[in-house]
C-alpha cells in the first residue's frame, strides 16, 4: 500500500472505534498529550491520564467530558522523575490488561542552570527517558496481557539534529538546555527503535512505535479551558507560521494513528505530512542515527543499569 493511499485512508476526523480497550497517556493533562488523550477518548476507549498534578488532571477530565459526551477518563498520579514510585503507580491501574501506552509526557528547559531528578539524574534525560524505560518494566505484563499490545513514544523534530553523546548521556560536562532536551527525545526514539527490536526477537505480541508532533505550536492551538487558553491575538500573531507548522491538537495525529491504525506496524516512525512539520500522518523513514544498534545497545546497557532494572524489561 503507498503511503498516499495510507494517508487517503486514514480520517484524523472519523477514527475507528476502540470500544474496550484501555489506553494509557504520559502527561494526557496538558499539550500534545491532552489532544492525544481527547481525540482516543472520542473512540469510547477508557484513557488513562498518567499525571503529577491531580488538579491538572481533573481539569483536563472535566475539558474532555465536555468535548465527548460520555468519555471514560481516569488519573493515575505518575511521576516520572521518581523511579522508586512507578511500580506502585502501575499497580494503582488494577488492571488486568493495558492494549497501548503512549510515552509522551515530557520536561523541556529553555535555559540553565542544569537541574537533577530526586534520584540524581539530569532531569530531561531522567524524566523524558529513563523514566519511560523503568516504567515499561512495570507495564511489560499489563502489555503483553492484551491481545496486540502496543508502546507509542512520542520523538520530537529536535531529535533530527541531535546525536547522543555516549560518554556524557546526563550533560555532566558540557550541559546546554535545548541540546539536552534534543538529546532526551533522541534516547526516546532510539529506544523505541530498539524496544521492537528486542519485542520482534522475543516472539512478542507487544509492538513499539515511534510518532512524533512536527512543529506545534501553542498559538495555533485551539483554546481548552482551563487546560490551555489561545487568545484571537495570538492566533492571529502565528498565522504565517502555520503555513509550516500546526497546533497541538493536529501534532496529536500521529500519535493518534500510531495507537490506532490496524496498518501501523512495531519499528515504524510516524510524523505529519509536509516536510515532517505539518499536516495528517504518515509513514516516514528512520533516520540512520536514531536506529543505529551499536549507539542503542548501549544507551540500553547504559539505561538498565542507572535505573537498577531488568534488562529485558520484563519482556519475555
């Protein structure tokens, strides 16, 4: 199938019904995470919101309930940048089974000074990575319990131009807040490569994915009160942007389809359209640097033994 008759049948609109099925959003209370959590909560799946902030997430419960008539949402108070917490989180779910979890929630700092986790990591790096790759441990069986479990991490533009620096994987030496940040999503995605990798060889039924947003942008985001407010000045402001870029709500897409899409298979990348910025979703190559096995093994390596995890991650 080419991608444009992929594109063609897929409606970012009209999306398949996901009625019993269970989906768990990273970060499902604010940004592409809040539009990923609304648009899955429209199939009548049960969206779980994983959350630090209760108050945040009850706002974005309330927002989606007014947009989805009869929406089945839930919290579980997650905090990534603690390791020791996750298990217990996991066991908060009490479920039995999980069919799709998307790795999406996320810090991003715009400047120094270089901040740690409680554990002592460096927070983008702790947070957006390894606190991903120590709660898919606790998840592996909630995964593999469903009939096609799947794993979406949400990668970023910024990861294109990054390169990860094996010998300096915290920013000890040389820490510059946006290359951090890149740097973090890049461990994502290469770990997403990697993980189907491994799924594919242990016989799994669970596939990894990798989507990302393009460029989104706030100012053409469509307004969620109180979960986020775009103003008509604003909108106004960005609209030569958005002849390159897109709201938070049209960066969910990807994601979206990477959950959803029957089509969409484990080591896959899925992006927008036009130049990977914008537009509906489809299919892209894998970059060289993000699916190299060399740099993977060892972020991986390097990964199970800073979170004290089992290296298969509990897949089996």
């Amino acid at each position: 199938m080419s991608s444009a008759s992929q594109s063609r049948a897929w409606d970012v609109h009209r999306l398949p019904s996901a009625e019993g099925r269970i989906f768990l959003v990273t970060g499902g209370n604010a940004g592409i995470g809040y539009f990923v959590a609304e648009q899955l909560a429209a199939t009548g799946a049960v969206v779980v919101l994983g959350s630090r902030d209760a108050a945040k997430a009850d706002a974005a419960m309330a927002s989606i309930r007014s947009r989805v008539p009869g929406a089945h949402v839930r919290h579980l108070q997650l905090d990534l940048a603690d390791l020791s917490s996750l298990k217990t989180a996991v066991d908060m779910l009490d479920l039995d089974h999980l069919d799709a979890v998307v790795y999406n929630a996320g810090v991003a700092l715009d400047d120094p000074p270089r901040r740690e986790t409680g554990g002592g990591h460096e927070l983008m790096f702790g947070t957006n990575h390894l606190g991903h790759f120590a709660l898919t441990q606790w998840l592996a069986p909630l995964l593999s319990a469903a009939s096609a479990g799947r794993i979406v991490t949400v990668g970023s533009f910024a990861a294109r131009s990054e390169r990860l620096d094996l010998g300096d994987l915290q920013s000890v030496q040389d820490y510059r807040a946006k290359r951090t940040y890149g740097r973090s999503k890049l461990a994502q995605m290469c770990f997403g490569f990697e993980l189907d990798r491994r799924l594919r060889a242990a016989d799994s039924t669970v596939l990894s994915v990798v989507a990302h947003p393009g460029g989104a942008l706030d100012s053409l985001t469509p307004s969620r009160p109180p979960v986020g407010v775009t103003t008509p000045g604003e909108r106004l402001r960005a609209l030569p942007a958005g002849l390159l870029v897109q709201g938070k709500d049209a960066g969910a897409w990807p994601v979206v389809r990477a959950v959803l899409d029957s089509e969409v298979q484990g080591g896959q990348l899925w992006g927008p359209r036009v130049f990977g910025l914008r537009g509906i979703p489809r299919r892209e190559p894998v970059p060289s640097h993000m699916a190299d096995p060399a740099v993977a093994a060892r972020l991986w390596a390097v990964s199970a033994e800073l979170v004290g995890t089992d290296p298969q991650l509990g897949f089996r």
